[in-house]
C-alpha cells in the first residue's frame, strides 16, 4: 500500500493544542489520520505531530494541517513510506497505559489479564487512552466506584472511540449507556472498538446506545435523561456553553466528569457549573490539564 506521512515537530503544548483542534475540527479530511507523540523519553518537551494517509499529500492537505496550529504552523515534512502497514506505523510509540484499574493498548501490545483491559486502535478519533485527559479520566471513574458511587443511567458526551463510554459500562455493568459524538465518523469507530472489546451495543440495560449529535441537541439523548453521570472530556469553551443544557440532564445528586479543560481556564469551567447548582468532589490535574468530579445539588 502507497503511503506518506507528513509531520511537524514543536513544542508539546503546540502539538497538544493541535490536537485538540483536530478533534475540534469537524471538516477536517477524514482521511488524514492525525497522531501526536513524544520525540525521545529524554525530551519530554519535544513533540512531533504526524500525519499519515494513502497518497501524496496536496496543497490542500498541508492547509488543513496548517490550520490545527494556532498563530502559523511550523515547519511541515512530507516522505512517502515504504510499502509496508502503514496503519502499524502511525501506531509506533503509543505504548501501553494504566489508569486505576483499566489498562489500554493498540491491538498489535498483548493485553494484561491482571486488570481491565481494552483495546482501542490508535488514529481513529479521539479518546485512545493516551492523552493526559483520557487517562485521568479513566482514573477518576476507577476513584468514583470505589467511593461507592451508584449509576443506574449514564452517558459520554464527545465520545470519540468509545473508551470512557466503555470503562463506564465495566464499572457500573447493569446502567443503562449512552455515548454520542457531533462527528458521524465516531458511530463506525465506537461500533468496531465494541466488538474488538466485547462491549455490547443495544438500548438495554448494560448495552451501549451510540448517537450522533452536537451537545444534548438531540430527541433520544434527552428523552434518556437525567443521568446519574454524564462525562464530557471535550474542550473549555464547549463545556462553558453547555453547562446549562448539561444541568437538568444530571439527576438531582448525579455526577459531571468533565475533561479538556487547561489548569488555566478551570476557573471559568467551575464558575459556569456552580452557577448551575454543581458543587466540587473532586480535581485530579495531569500535565497542564484539570478533571473535575462535580456533584449537582440535590434540592433546586
């Protein structure tokens, strides 16, 4: 198979950020996949973005890369590949994580049968485990079972592959489940992670109902409501702007998950929830990243 890659080196901050502007940006080619990773252990800092796809890359493709990168992107490369998997390829680096009790890995690293294990190919969306906010999610889940929290109902804004959806459904195996995402590329990817994984898709109790939507702008994700948790692991600014359509979507006492949040724009995400009758349980930070466990006020 013909393949190329294209890539960027910068700043771990700036690969991080275009990331999260990849996952923001709806109209991105979908046949561009997009990955972000450490350039050596030793230089944390140093980042590199790498853009894999089956052709030569256009003027168009380097514009749309471009423009992932607030205030000029830098230097872009492009090499064509040699014939060989290039899917394996864009998966080199992504080793294995542990979060609480899940442990999450491309499909070519053998599983760990001494925890929760999950197999979620990297490139497809996102939510793969490795960035700081999907694995610090993961772990205030595994942080909320143990505290004794109950969910009989809950949903996953912003789902991406799946994978907090997932983690949700083993932890709490009889609830009914609800994922969605505004990207309809994600319904394929969450439908292939469930059966790689086992998870059971259906509108039952301990099976997983997969919509497509932005916020909580659809019938179904609000006729499902309220929710004794809902997790949105998305972006600041979305989270500030749905705080009041999330409100009467948690049950009176239910839980907010939020992720995608910088340290520096908590304050502005915490305000706009308080506001909305949801107290702090808990903050857990993970490189420049906040997550947040809110509880809403069980009296309006």
């Amino acid at each position: 198979m013909t393949a190329w890659r294209m890539y960027a080196e910068a700043p771990k901050r700036v690969v991080q950020a275009a990331l999260l502007a990849h996952d923001e940006a709806w109209d991105f080619p979908p046949e561009l996949v997009v990955s972000g990773r450490e350039i050596a252990e030793d230089k944390p800092d140093d980042w590199i973005l790498e853009v894999w796809l089956e052709r030569k890359p256009t003027a168009a493709d380097r514009k749309a890369v471009g423009a992932l990168f607030e205030g000029g992107a830098p230097e872009l490369a492009a090499e064509k590949l040699p014939e060989q998997d290039w899917v394996t390829l864009s998966q080199q680096g992504v080793e294995p994580i542990r979060a609480g009790r899940f442990h999450v890995r491309t499909p070519d690293f053998p599983a760990d049968p001494e925890m929760v294990d999950f197999a979620i190919p990297a490139s497809q969306a996102f939510g793969t485990g490795q960035h700081e906010t999907t694995a610090a999610c993961l772990a205030m889940l595994d942080l909320m079972k143990r505290e004794g929290m109950t969910v009989r109902n809950h949903a996953d804004i912003g789902t991406g592959t799946g994978l907090l959806a997932f983690a949700a459904m083993h932890l709490w195996p009889h609830a009914k489940a609800t994922a969605s995402d505004i990207d309809a590329v994600c319904a394929g990817v969450v439908e292939d992670n469930a059966r790689m994984n086992g998870v059971a898709m259906g509108d039952g109790p301990g099976a997983l109902t997969m919509i497509i939507a932005p916020g909580m702008d659809d019938a179904l994700l609000q006729a499902r409501a309220p929710y004794d948790l809902l997790i949105a692991n998305i972006l600041a600014g979305p989270l500030v702007e749905l705080a009041p359509d999330f409100a009467p979507a948690v049950a009176p006492g239910g839980s907010l998950l939020l992720a995608g949040l910088l340290q520096t724009q908590e304050r502005e995400v915490r305000r706009a929830y308080r506001a909305q009758g949801f107290r702090l349980a808990r903050r857990v930070t993970n490189g420049d990243w906040s997550i947040l466990w809110l509880r809403r006020s069980r009296i309006r």
